[in-house]
C-alpha cells in the first residue's frame, strides 16, 4: 500500500504537467490569437476568408480530436518525428494542439474587444497626427482589455481544465494519475484532484478580479 | 489670398453622391458655419478636410500650399495624409475623448508623440500649454478627472482644448452641440464664440441657427451635396435669394 504522503506527492508532481501545460499554452495562444483577429478582420479578403475558414475547423472540432491528430498524424502520414521522441514528444504534441485550439478561441474574443471599440476613438488618433500603431498602442488597448477581460478570465479557467484532456494521448497529467489508485481500491486521490483545480483556478480568479478592479478607473 | 481654398471636392459613396462640385474659400481668422438639413453633406465635407474621407476628386490648398488634388494624384500615403490633416483640427459631436486618459493627458498625449525624437519642446512646456488652454476652457479644477466623470459640456470643452493643443491653422466643428443636453449648449457656444473673438479660423458644420447667425463671419448653405446659398449671416438668415434655403431655415423657425 502506497502511503498517503507519496500519493499527495505524487499528485503534486502530475499536476506540474497541468501547469506547464496550461501556461506554455497561454505563452504562445496569447500572441498568436492576436495575430489571428488581425488576419480575420484584414481587408484583403482572401487573408480574412482563409483566417476565418481556419478558426471554424479549429472551433468546429474537438480539442481531443486535435490532440490525436496533431500527435499521431505525423507518423501515421510517413512525416518523420517532428515531436521528437519519448515523453516529451507527447508534451509537445499535446501543447501545439492547445496552442492552436486556444489561439482561435482568443482571436474570437480579441475580435469582438477590438471590433467594440467606438470608431471614433480611432478617428480621434487619426485627426490628431497619429501613426496606426500609436492609436492601437496608446488608444486602442487598453480600452480592449478592459472590454475583454470577463471573456478572457472564462476562457482562461476552461483551459486549466481542458489540461487534463493531454491524458488521451498518455500524458501522465493529475487525473490519469490518481485514476491509477482505483486500481488499488483508493477512490480519494481521485477525488482530491479537485481540490488541485478549485485552488489553482481560486487564485486565477483573484488575480483576474484585481486586474479588473484596476481598470475600475475609466468607462468605455 | 484666403487661407483655405476647396475647389471641385465630389464624393460618392457607392451610387449615391454625397457631395458635388463644392467650392468655397475661407480668410485666415474667420469663422465659416456651414449649416443644412441631416444627409445635405456638411459633415462628409468635413471630413473630407480632416482627410476622414477621401474625395473623388477635388483640390485643398491652405496657406498656398496645395494639400490634395484627390483623382489626379496618387492617392497619398498615410504619412503624407498624417502630416496634412495637422492643418486641420477637428472636434468631434460626440466628443472622442480617451477615456482611459485624464484630462489633462487627453489634451498633451498627441503633441508629445508628435514631438517624440523631435526634442524640440520640453514635456513641460507642453504640459504648460496644455494647463493654459484648460484654462482658456474654464476647466482648470478638472485636469486629473477621466472624462466619465465630466458632463457633456465638460468633456466637448476638453475636446476643443485637445484639438488646440496641435496648433491647427483650422479648427472644425462638427456639430459641436448636437449630443448636448440643451442646458449644456450654451457653455460650449460661449467657448466657441471666444475662440471667434481671437480670430482662431473655423469651420463650424452647425444646426445652432443663433449661434450661427451671430458667431460666423460668412454662412454656407447647402442641400444634397451643393452649395445652395452662401452670404454674410444676415444675408443668408435675414433676405435669403434662394427658395430651398428659405425653406430649411422656416422649418427651423418653427421648431425643427
């Protein structure tokens, strides 16, 4: 029987694989949904049409269903190892597709908080002498964030869930791991994951709740 | 030589022209109410100036200098139109101000980034420039409040201060009372009409008949895209020569 203290240990350590999962994930969506809103709101409409038509597969599909193809369709399609090998290649499987799947989920809210922002604002720029990127920058912005934040908090949080679903493809992340101890008769460590997530996602929700609050002192 | 001169400004939106062969001048420190019923153009022809809109075809010149020959050039660049439009300053109807600024950062944030590498004017002196101006506005109590906190009289006030700060050759109005409740109008006229006092050259696109009549030197009528009538204020308001105008301005009479 494995004493209670190795199996908290152990708990902790899987959920190590949650955490990194969930912030690379955030590191590189973030940046990258940006740039996706741009492509959809582009004039040049084939850019716009093509960005859009990719969000709607990406949306339109299981992450699941993304994890398994982004892991097992290179080897299966003869494209050598581009994950490389072992553990860390399921790692990074498992972090593209989240990457790709959240980056759409952003660029559909930094669309909206951009799109929000009243036109006038940015006339206001243009009329008083300034560049495209100092009216995004200086005017544009931060009223965006403020819009966005209550989207981004939901879509935050559902992401430090869908952390769990890298078990399809053998990550060895919190849930796969206590679900080891049914087989021993132990139901708790199952249970106990939950608290790994309330707490985590406890902290996510005040600091998005401070960030909020800081951006208290103005109305859009 | 009259300080701004529009020569044949057309400008259509799709099938439907907004504006047809429009030609004016106006003298450096006179004031200009440009006035019509909603869709007669006054405010795409503003626009038009600020480089808001494009026009078809069309030439600006302020100060002798030629600013646009719209359908005979290459369509300028965003750094040409960015320095151009600097000729002009333009007050919003609704205002525009940033909201996530205050006051008094509504009015420097422009000329420092205009001024960026350029050194050639402290932070300071702007920020001196800026209080003055506030000043001038009646609102140096408020250069730390956000706009949210400000009435509307208050915040269109800011505004004018905002576009004053640039230094435009021309300041235009664009219906500078309209999202006013009517007891805030008149703060604002008041401003506007001081500014006249000081020969500050203005375009003022107005459906304030009064103000109009009594703070402009010249008055343009127009209706669906021409130019109508234009003449001295009591002229245009009191023997109007054409029948369209003595329409629009009975219909005002009465009330709207």
């Amino acid at each position: 029987m494995t004493s209670v203290q190795t199996i908290i240990g152990r708990l902790f350590g899987s959920f190590q694989l949650n955490l990194q999962l969930f912030f690379l994930t955030l590191l590189f969506s973030l940046p990258l949904g940006l740039l996706i809103a741009f492509g959809a709101m582009s004039r040049f409409k084939p850019l716009a049409l093509l960005t859009k038509g990719f969000v709607w597969v990406i949306r339109g599909t299981p992450l699941l269903l993304q994890v398994l193809i982004i892991f097992f369709a290179p080897g299966l399609l003869d494209w050598g190892a581009p994950w490389g090998s072992g553990m860390s290649a399921r790692f990074t499987a498992a972090t593209v597709a989240f990457v790709i799947n959240y980056s759409c989920y952003f660029s559909e809210i930094f669309r909206g908080g951009i799109q929000g922002v009243p036109h006038g604002q940015m006339e206001a720029g243009q009329v008083l002498g300034m560049t495209k990127g100092q009216i995004f920058r200086r005017v544009t912005l931060l009223q965006v964030i403020k819009r966005i934040l209550p989207a981004m908090s939901n879509e935050v949080i559902t992401l430090v869930k869908d952390t769990s679903l890298a078990r399809i493809i053998s990550i060895k992340e919190i849930l796969m791991m206590a679900q080891e101890y049914t087989g021993q008769g132990l139901i708790w460590p199952l249970f106990s994951t939950g608290i790994f997530f309330l707490v985590f996602i406890g902290i996510l929700t005040i600091v998005f709740g401070r960030l909020e609050k800081r951006l208290d002192y103005f109305r859009v | 030589m009259p300080l701004l001169v529009v020569e044949g400004i057309e400008k259509r939106f799709d099938h439907l022209e907004v504006l047809k062969n429009i030609n004016f001048s106006l003298d450096q420190g006179k004031a200009l109410a440009i006035i019509g019923a909603s869709g007669s153009g006054k405010t795409t022809l503003l626009r038009c100036l600020n480089f808001l809109e494009y026009p078809d075809s069309g030439r600006i010149w302020v100060d002798g200098e030629l600013l646009l020959d719209a359908g005979q050039q290459k369509r300028l660049s965003e750094a040409d139109v960015r320095f151009r439009r600097l000729n002009f300053g333009l007050v919003f109807q609704s205002f525009h101000l940033f909201p996530q600024y205050t006051v008094l950062r509504n009015v420097t944030l422009a000329v420092e980034l205009l001024n960026r590498g350029k050194e050639q004017t402290k932070n300071s002196a702007i920020v001196a420039d800026a209080r003055a101006l506030l000043n001038q506005m009646g609102l140096s109590d408020k250069e730390n409040a956000y706009p949210h906190q400000l009435s509307g009289g208050q915040q269109q006030r800011v505004a004018i201060a905002r576009a004053l700060a640039l230094k435009p050759k021309i300041l235009c109005f664009d219906e500078p009372t309209s999202a006013l409740d009517p007891e805030l109008t008149g703060e604002v006229l008041r401003v506007v009409r001081s500014l006249a006092d000081k020969h500050t050259t203005m375009l003022i696109v107005t459906h304030e008949m009064a103000f109009a009549r009594d703070v402009a030197d010249h008055v343009i009528f127009m209706d669906q895209g021409i130019i109508v009538e234009e003449g001295p204020p009591d002229q245009v308001f009191g023997q109007p020569k054409e029948e369209r105008t003595r329409q629009f301005l009975s219909r005002y009479a009465q009330g709207g």
